[in-house]
C-alpha cells in the first residue's frame, strides 16, 4: 500500500470531484476513484508531475507551485524517492560543503569522510574504554587505526 498514508503528507481520502471514498492508489502518487475515474495526487505526485513539466525548476519553485511544503520536498529528495534531473536547478545541496548534488545529504567526497569520521568516532570509543587499564594499549589502538 502507499507508505505515505501513516506519515503527514497529503493523501487523497475521498474523491475531490464525487466524494466517493478511498480512491484506489495506481502508484507513484497517483490516484483514481473507483466511482467517477477522477485521478488525484499526493503530495509526491503532485512534485513530480510538476518536475516532470519544469525540469529546471528549483526546490522553492516547485515548493510556491504546488503549495508542498519545502520541507516535504527535501523529504522526498532525501529519501531519494524523486532525484533532481541532470541539467535541472540545484535542489539539493551538500549538508557539509554545500556542493550541488541530485539525491541524499552529502556529496560523494562528503559521504566518504562522514563514513571515516563514525567510524574513527567507533575506534575512539574502543579506544577511551581501554584507556582506563592504561599502559600498553595505545599502540594496539594505533594499529587498529590502520587495519581499516
Ligand atoms: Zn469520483
Ligand atoms: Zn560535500
């Protein structure tokens, strides 16, 4: 069923032209009802119908366009549920270093030092629990830096 239901987004409950209850989802945002075939949107559909028509839009466009929240539509990016078309308006940007990038919250450079840094954070901690027996465990913790 649509994962967006249990969340806060809109999500067409009744049929916006009979009234008709629990139109039937068809997938990617898209709905219809099984009474009148009036075809409705989520809040995703509706972004992505409006990106499919105005590729170079921005985040804030689509966002004053649709009435979707920018926060709803970071979400979506986020999830990489919509990924910004290449040559289309920065949507997104780096979380670190702010450099463009088309889906998730970092770029790929950025990606690899936060995936070092948790994993020295993990090794520091290793480490600050052996620390306590002190002597000889400093270069044990030295070497387990460089196994990686
Ligand atoms: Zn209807
Ligand atoms: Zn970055």
């Amino acid at each position: 069923m649509n994962p967006l239901i249990s969340r806060n987004i809109h999500v067409p409950r009744v049929c916006e032209k009979c009234g008709a209850e629990a139109p039937e989802y068809k997938g990617v945002g898209e709905y219809k009802c099984t009474e009148c075939g009036f075809v409705m949107y989520d809040d995703f559909g509706i972004v992505r119908n409006y990106l499919e028509e105005h590729r170079g839009a921005t985040q804030s466009d689509v966002s004053r366009a649709t009435g979707v929240s920018m926060e709803t539509i970071r979400q979506f990016l986020r999830e990489e549920r919509l990924e910004v078309a290449a040559g289309s308006g920065v949507m997104l940007s780096c979380e670190i270093c702010r450099a463009p990038i088309r889906s998730g919250r970092y770029c790929e450079e950025c990606a690899k030092k936060v995936a070092m840094k948790e994993a020295a954070a993990k090794a520091a901690e290793h480490k600050s629990s052996v620390s306590g027996f002190g002597l000889g465990k400093a270069g044990e913790s030295g070497a387990r830096r460089f196994r990686r």
